[in-house]
C-alpha cells in the first residue's frame, strides 16, 4: 500500500483520499494498485454503503498522472509507463462498473488522471475552485482515462474544442457541461462530507441542502463558435476555420492549437469519433490502451514533458511539427491494435 493515498473505512462510507499534495495528488502506479485493493475489499463488505473520494489538502484535487516518471520510462524501455496505464485504466474501469454508490469532490484541479477518477463517479461535486482539463495535446499524449468517452459525448463540438485546446473549465461549466452533478459553495464542502459521513443513507437530502447558486458558464456563450469552426474532424480544416474566421477568440484559439502537438491533435480527433460509437467501456479502455502504448513510443511524449515540465523553455519540437506533415499512415499504425497478449484487460471480480 502507498502512503501518498489513503484508504479507510469512516462510518459506514470507504474513504479514498489521495495524500501527495506537493504534486497536487498526481498518480503513481502504487495509488492505483491500493485505490483497486481497498474498492475490491469494500464490494464484500456489506458494512461500506458507499465510496467517498477526495483529496487531504492542497489546491486541487488531482492534477493527472505522474508525467515525468512516465517520459522517463518512455524515453527507455517503456513497461514502467505501460503497467501504469494498465492499471490506471482497470481502475478507471472498475469505478465505472462499481456496484456501490461512488461520490467524488473535484474541488480545485481537476485534470488527466483526476479527471479518470472523477467522472466514473455516481455523482461529482463541483465547486467555485474547480479548474478542470484535459491538457494532454500539450504534452505530445492524448485525451486518456476514458476521456474519449467523456468528451466525445459533451453537447456538440465542446468536447473537441476542450479535448485540443486543453481549456480549462469552472466548476459551473463542468455542471453546465453534465461533467459534475451537484454545485457546491467550497466553503461548504467539508459541511457536506460530514452530512454525508454521519448518514450515507441521506445522501441525496444532503446534496440538495448543500447545493449552491449557480454562477455563468461562459463556454455556453461560445457554443456556436465552437460547434462551426471545430465542426471538421480533419485537425487542419479546424486550423483553416479559425484562420479565416479572423476573429479575436478564433485567433487566439488558433494561436493556443498551434503551441500543441499535431500528432496529439490528430489522435484526439480520431478517438472522438471511434469513441462516440463505442457504448462498452471496456472497449473504450482497451482503445485507448492501444494508442497510449504506441503514443509513447513516438518522440512527442518525451520531448513535450521535456519543454514543459523538465526544462520549461515551452519550446517543444514536435515530430513532425505541422498538422500537414502528420499523415493518415501515422494515426492509422498509433490506432493499430495491440496482440492478444499485450491487450488491455478488465479485472476479473
């Protein structure tokens, strides 16, 4: 078991609370293996009602994955960043089938990896501190974690324009957006776990008492932007409409597209589309499996943790480094499945 999250029973509630609050409670594959052991051990005990996740302290919730170990292992041999995906991923899978009722606090940031433990989640509060992504186009990865799902399935072309752009939502878009289910004043959060926690079976009594007036979501002001210029799933007639489009918000969307990686682009657009067809998330996972295998293979992984993480220069050299260079053979061998025996599996419960 890790240290950097905690796992134990309060009441009659499972509590998970990840503790790497320097990191903003990034994960490691030890976070998900004991994160797996203790919802495991909870589907047999009939004294757990229900699974609460949220984080100790620090200014967000959960920050992603830990990037840097995982371009470390890319730049070798790549199986420690393989079994981490493996296992983030059965976990990812295993809160989106849990049998119990699953609550998560996604006050503060909210990104990748939280975003994976979050949106499984029964219900998911949000609050006036939430700052949710899915930046991962910056780093030469891809919208993982299930996103594909999340995203491809948010009203319109949001989920496209989130998904490549990276932008961050409140926690009003994130409910205006069905990616929360209760709005919550972050002064009132620990009231709420404490109702929760003195009696799970009120939860829904508890909810509606806590939930706060809701503020704008600005992103709904830009819903018919953002459903015209990122209506193409070719990453470069986005490019092209945001261009001729001329406008302040276009440009600068233009200009935000153009720091990303156009190989990260492509495979975010493609996902999207195969995973708004995809009902089993099984399949989902095991998709998404695939391509992070033979994303972080190829250059962009490593190079963009290096400029924006390791070196800061956000200087990266993406290879190849325009969307016109990225051709139709390199995102059709990224989609290509993976042997039988290097597949992505669900745990067998």
């Amino acid at each position: 078991m890790s240290d950097d999250v905690l796992t134990f029973v309060e009441g009659r509630t499972g509590r998970i609370r990840l503790n790497r609050p320097k990191a903003i409670h990034a994960l490691t594959l030890p976070m998900c293996t004991a994160i797996i052991a203790a919802l495991l051990d909870w589907t047999k005990d009939d004294a757990v009602d229900l699974v609460m996740i949220d984080h100790a302290e620090g200014r967000g919730f959960c920050a992603g994955g830990d990037i840097r170990a995982l371009a470390e292992s890319a730049a070798g041999d790549g199986s420690v960043a393989r079994a981490f995906f493996h296992e983030e991923y059965r976990l990812n899978h295993l809160l989106f089938t849990y049998a119990k009722p699953t609550i998560a606090f996604m006050d503060g940031i909210t990104m990748g990896g939280g975003v994976g433990l979050s949106q499984p989640c029964a219900f998911r509060i949000v609050t006036d501190r939430t700052s949710y992504a899915m930046p991962e186009t910056g780093i030469g990865l891809f919208t993982d974690i299930g996103a594909g799902r999340y995203l491809s399935r948010m009203p319109g072309r949001i989920g496209r324009y989130a998904g490549l752009t990276g932008a961050r939502l409140s926690g009003a878009e994130c409910l205006a957006l069905s990616l929360g289910t209760h709005y919550v004043g972050s002064e009132d959060v620990d009231h709420l776990k404490a109702a929760i926690l003195g009696n799970p079976a009120n939860l829904d009594a508890a909810l509606r008492s806590a939930v706060a007036a809701l503020p704008p979501a600005p992103i709904l002001d830009r819903r018919a932007d953002i459903d015209r210029l990122f209506v193409s799933d070719r990453f470069e007639d986005i490019l092209a409409a945001l261009l001729d489009n001329g406008g302040d918000w276009a440009l600068a969307t233009l200009a935000t597209l153009q720091t990303k990686s156009p190989q990260s682009c492509k495979v975010v657009l493609r996902l999207l589309a195969e995973a708004s067809r995809i009902d089993d998330f099984a399949e989902e996972m095991k998709l998404e499996y695939a391509v992070a295998v033979h994303v972080i293979a190829r250059p962009d992984f490593v190079e963009g943790v290096r400029a924006l993480i390791v070196d800061k220069d956000n200087k990266p050299h993406w290879k190849p480094p325009a969307a016109a260079a990225v051709s139709d053979a390199d995102i059709e061998a990224i989609f290509t499945p993976l042997p039988a025996d290097e597949a992505w599996t669900p745990l067998s419960q």
